[in-house]
C-alpha cells in the first residue's frame, strides 16, 4: 500500500487536469461560436427585411462556423430544387477557431497557475475531444437552417483541422521540439533527427518555406488590388447591385473582407502559371482566358481578366513566384552563411541546396494545402469546380521556388564569402593591419589622446563584430577594408609612404615634446610594449609641471598669501632639514641644488645632499621634464 499511494495520487491530481482540459477546448469553440452568432444576430436586426427569425439566424452561424472549418455545406433552397454545394471556405474566418484551439491546447498542457498539469497526449485528447463536442451540437443544430453541414465532411476535414491545431499546441507548450520521434519510427530516422545539426537545418527551411508563401500570398494581394483598381468601375456595380440597403451592404462587405486571404491565393496561383478556374472548363492563367466563365456577381470577382490571350501586364504576374523563390534563397543563405561567423563555419555549398530545396519542398506544400482550402465548389454543373487547383498550384510553387531559388541562394552564398575589397565580413585575418598602426607598435610611444583614440575605436569595432582597427560602415562597407589593406578602395591603389611618414613623425615628436608620456609607477618613460604598461596609466599632457608655469604659480601664492610667504623663487626641492621641512632652493643664476650644495665646505655633507638631488632629477627624465615637489 505504501509503494503504490504515490501512483495514486498523482492519478487522483491528473483527472482535475484532464477535465480542466476539455472545458478549455469547450471553451475554445463556444468563444468562436459565439462571436459569429453575435454578429449574424447584429445584422439580422439591423436588415429591414429580415427572411427569418432570430433562429434562421443563429442556424445560419453554426453552418458558415463549420465552413470556417472546412466543412462542406449543402444549400437546399434552390431554384432548381436540387440541393447546391458550398465549398469554398473564408480563410479570414478560419483564423479565429484555429488560433483558439492553439492557445486552449497549450495552456491546458502548460498551465501557468502551476498546478496539476496533464500529459501532453492527455492535453491534447481532451481539447480535442472537448472542442469536437460544441462541433457535432453546432452541425446537429445547423441542420434545419438554410445552410446545412455535410455529414461526411465532418471527420475530414474539419476533425483533422481541430486535432492539427491542438498538436501544435501542445507542440508549443513543449517548447516545439523536433523529437524524438515515436518508438516504431526508423532507427535512422530517430538518429538523424536526435542530431542538433538536423534539428538546426529542418528549422532554417521551416523558417525559408514560411516566408515564401507569405511572399506568394502577399504579391497575389498585390496583383488583386492593381486589378480591382483597373476594373474598379465593375467592382463598385457589383456592389451596389446586390444589397439596396445598408445593412445588406455591410453585409457584402464582410463577407468580401472575409475572402481576401482567398482572392491574395487567387492571384498568387495565377502568377505561378496553373491559374484557377472559373467553372467547368474556364481557366484564368497569365497566357489568357479559355473558355466560356460562370462567374457570379460578387465585387472580388471584378479583377478576373477579361477574355482573350494575355499580353505583357499578364505576364508580368511572374514576378510573384521570382520573388518568393530569391525570398526563401535570401533566409536560407542568412542562416547557411552569417555574417558575423568564420568562414570556416558557413554551410557548405551542398548543405545550402539541399536546405533549399527543402525549404521549397515546404512552401509547395503549404501553398497546396491552402489552395485547396481557398477553392471549392459554389453550386452544381458549372459553379462545381471553383478556385485554384490544388494540384497544380503546388508543385508549381515548388518548381519555381527550387528551381530560381537554389541558384540564387548557391550565388548569394559566395556573394557572403568573398573577402577582395569588402570589410564587413567578421573572418577577415587579423594580421593583415595598417601600416600606420605598424609604424605605431615598432616605435612605442604614442601620446595620451592617441592611445585612448585607438584603444577607443578598436573596442567600439569588435563590439561590433568587425574588425579591429577598420571601422565598419554600412554606407560604404569598402572603405575600412580599402584603406586597410592600401588599395585606397575603390577608386585604386594608394601609397603606403605617406602613412609611414605621417606614422613615425608624430612618434618622433611626441618624444621630444614636453608632453611626453610616463609611467605612473615606474616614473619612466615606456612604450606600448614596455612593462607595466597599461591603457590608462598617462599622466596629463598639461605643462603645469614646467618652470615657467612654477614661477607664476609661486607668485600667484605669494600675492595672495599677504606678504606672510618668503620672497624666494619656487624651485626644485632640497633636501630635507630637522624640523622635516624642505629647504628653498637657491635663487636664480646659481648652478643649481648641486653646486650649492658642492661650496658649503670640505666636511662633504652638502655634497651627499647635492648628489641625492641630482639623482633624483636624473630619474625623472634626461630633459627633467618630469614632476617636481612644490613647497
């Protein structure tokens, strides 16, 4: 009893975290639900003419909700009698219950209360079954309104969908990893995708394919909005002709917003080439129109071009899928080949195809999946074949993507390697340096200002990932590569004279200077290379330390002392008497501290003092510019 009470109770706290977790995927769908209920209901009210009540209303909701699921609906009430199938799906309304059921699966299987959580495959059966509950009561509910739910279509697509969104997820809540996979899975398979350099590769084509079909979806907008303001006129009629009042208006208008994501995949399909299709035997593609069109009257549908062959404006549509295959190559190569990396560390030029074409691999086949979705069928006979195919539109987008975008990304990659003349490359030698800074290093001095400027700059240049001492500039990244190297950039070779020349002068200049530097500790002149030498260890340049200066500071003390300091001029410092004050020196004329001190007599004793002086203003400098005591 005692070893299996742990087993129990972990049992006893997950069940409240499995029910937590089907309320939340009820949740999750009775949000959706209801907010487009609330929004049938809105314009049911404000509509003057209303067809049915409050209840058609509400029925009409959960059909169009189950067709944001991809469910098929059948439309009984036809002129013919014969019930019409409606299939093309508003992708915009399918982004509210798929972003739901994301979220309710991955908070039930990381919740941030911190308690009992589930098993991610718990988690992830109870948000789906809880989710798929509200589903079947919606499409029972639906099934005596003016749009009912296809049965069959009920397990495929719309429980697939639900389940796909909870496994991402829980997928998310994991941290997206990728594995390990499931233990009847390959061996191999298991191994390669246990390798973080696989794991490295599947997301840098994740991340390629991904914004290749957000380029596909974005120029196919584009190509949208330049032909509905070509035939804006036609648009507008259409409009106007199917609602009179305002409330059916808004309604068209919604229900137009709603089908964008549909209309940018349109377009994206007809500048690949496969095109899409107007009815049975009626095809849209860039080369022209065939056939004879069944084409409702709906204000999208006025940027379908006109009959006839296509002429330059058409063909231009291809610059859709150029632009997302040179897209998938740019991301692709920023990963296969960084900027701020050796060299040696870039991909190969077979690693960065073979991502490349996976990254197209991917994009033709979300690019499949959404194309299917944005098609369908819109009633029987003619309106029975509707949109893009879907397999078509993928493997063109494939093709275009693999067969631009592996050579462009195989070119961009020796683009990002090449080292002749560019400076922004992060493997550039470090030897290879300036011969200003040569001239620098072999002579070993350098003033105050000139080593803070250098140490300065070269710190502010590996922060930022260059080179030292070649200032990266994204304006003109040739010039600090130029001129480091003596080629003068681009505009040709330069002398390397003039820079020896301008080097060692002021190295020459600095060391006879007043201002030459010295050691702190050591009190001697050093160089860079000298011991003990440090950065900052400089004394200032400013020559308060020259006789000069001494003499006005000793008479700006005296004037403003009141005549109680002695009338003797500031000098060097003598030594030291009993009382331990330092002695004046001698006045102005004399030979100094040691020829005083040599006259005093024959005992010897002043000569000693005259010698410990001069050694001490020997140690300060040859030139005895070094710091003096005042008194």
């Amino acid at each position: 009893m005692t070893q299996r009470a742990p087993q129990v109770t972990a049992d006893r706290n997950r069940a409240p975290a499995l029910v937590s977790a089907l309320l939340r995927g009820v949740v999750a769908a009775g949000l959706g639900l209801g907010a487009l209920a609330v929004l049938f209901v809105v314009v049911w009210i404000s509509s003057p003419y209303p067809d049915s009540g409050p209840d058609g209303a509400l029925r009409a909701a959960a059909g169009i909700w189950l067709l944001a699921h991809g469910a098929g609906l059948v439309r009984p009430d036809t002129l013919s009698g014969v019930p019409a199938p409606v299939g093309v799906v508003p992708l915009l309304l399918a982004v509210g219950p798929l972003w739901l059921t994301h979220r309710a699966a991955r908070d039930a299987a990381d919740p941030e209360e911190g308690g009992p959580a589930p098993s991610r495959t718990g988690a992830f059966c109870a948000v789906t079954a809880g989710y798929l509950l509200v589903v079947a009561g919606a499409a029972a509910y639906a099934r005596g309104g003016a749009l009912r739910a296809d049965p069959d279509t009920l397990a495929f697509p719309v429980a697939v969908v639900v389940a796909g969104a909870a496994a991402a997820g829980v997928w998310t809540a994991a941290g997206r990893p990728l594995g390990p996979l499931p233990s009847w899975s390959p061996l191999a398979l298991q191994e390669a995708v246990a390798r973080t350099l696989f794991r490295d590769r599947a997301e840098a084509a994740c991340r390629s394919a991904a914004v290749g079909v957000a380029v596909l979806l974005g120029g196919g907008a584009l190509l949208v909005a330049v032909a509905l303001g070509r035939n804006a006129a036609v648009a507008q009629d259409a409009f106007l002709g199917l609602a009179g009042d305002w409330a059916g208006r808004i309604a068209v208008l919604l229900l137009a917003v709603a089908l964008v994501p549909n209309a940018a995949l349109w377009g994206a399909s007809y500048g690949l080439g496969p095109g899409f299709a107007l009815g049975v035997g009626a095809t849209a593609t860039p080369l022209g129109l065939d056939g004879a069109p069944a084409v409702p009257r709906f204000p999208l549908l006025a940027a379908v071009p006109g009959p006839g062959p296509g002429n330059w404006s058409n063909w231009a549509a291809a610059a859709v899928p150029v632009a997302a295959a040179l897209a998938v190559a740019w991301f692709t190569v920023r990963r296969a080949a960084p900027a701020d990396v050796p060299r040696t560390q870039a991909w190969s030029w077979r690693e960065t195809a073979r991502v490349t074409l996976l990254a197209a691999l991917g994009c033709g086949l979300a690019t499949a999946v959404l194309a299917a979705w944005a098609g369908g069928p819109l009633g029987t006979g003619e309106l029975s074949a509707f949109g893009p195919v879907w397999w078509l539109t993928g493997p063109a987008a494939f093709a275009w993507t693999a067969v631009i975008g592996v050579p462009a990304a195989l070119l961009l990659r020796l683009w990002r390697l090449r080292t002749p003349g560019w400076a922004w490359r992060g493997d550039v030698a470090d030897a290879q340096e300036s011969p200003a800074a040569d001239a620098d290093a072999g002579d070993g001095r350098a003033t105050y200002e000139e080593a803070f400027e250098d140490e300065f700059e070269g710190a502010y240049e590996e922060d930022a990932g260059g080179v030292a001492g070649r200032p990266r500039r994204w304006w003109a990244p040739w010039r600090g590569r130029g001129a480091a190297d003596g080629d003068g950039g681009p505009g040709g070779p330069a002398d390397p004279a003039p820079a020896k020349a301008s080097a060692k002068a002021p190295a020459k200049a600095s060391a006879k200077a007043p201002g030459a530097v010295f050691g702190a500790q050591s009190g001697t002149t050093t160089g860079s290379d000298g011991p003990g030498f440090e950065p900052y260890d400089f004394l200032p340049t400013d020559p308060w330390h020259e006789k000069g200066a001494r003499e006005a500071r000793w008479a700006s003390l005296q004037r403003s002392s009141g005549g109680l300091m002695a009338d003797f001029p500031a000098g060097p410092a003598g030594p030291a008497g009993p009382a331990g004050l330092v002695e004046p020196a001698e006045p102005a004329g004399t030979a100094g501290p040691a020829a005083s001190g040599a006259g005093r007599g024959a005992d010897g004793a002043a000569a000693k003092d005259a010698k410990a002086v001069k050694d001490t203003t020997d140690g300060q400098g040859a030139d005895g510019d070094g710091p003096a005591a005042t008194p």
